[in-house]
C-alpha cells in the first residue's frame, strides 16, 4: 500500500480569558491575556474565580453559541 498524505484545513475554537484594567481616574487602560482554554466550562470558571480575587471586579461570562 502506497503511503498516504492529507493536509486539511479545519476550524478550532478556543477560549481566552483576558484582564481589562482601567485606572480609578480613567487616564489609563491595560488589557492582558490570562490563558486559553480548550472549552467554555473552563474558562468561565477560571475568570470567575479570577475576579473573586479582587474585589469589586466584575466577571462576564460569554454564552455558548453551539
């Protein structure tokens, strides 16, 4: 049997998880990348429990749109 070579293109949905900062005064912003996570579960509970942490933070969670 001859070998056998297939390249495909498929799609991957990934979720990241990201931290908005923005200073009491509004004179500066700052947005960084906590992870990326392979499923929706996971990054939500991840971001929740980052903004338990400090406090006043809000959490938004996005829907699953599958």
């Amino acid at each position: 049997m001859e070998e056998v070579n297939e390249f495909r293109v498929r799609a991957v949905t990934r979720y990241v998880v990201t931290h908005y900062r923005q200073s009491a005064d509004g004179s500066s912003t700052s947005c960084s990348s906590i992870g990326n996570f392979d499923n929706l579960e996971s990054a939500n509970k991840v971001g929740e429990s980052l903004a338990t942490v400090i406090p006043g933070a809000k959490f938004t969670p996005i829907e699953d749109s599958n």
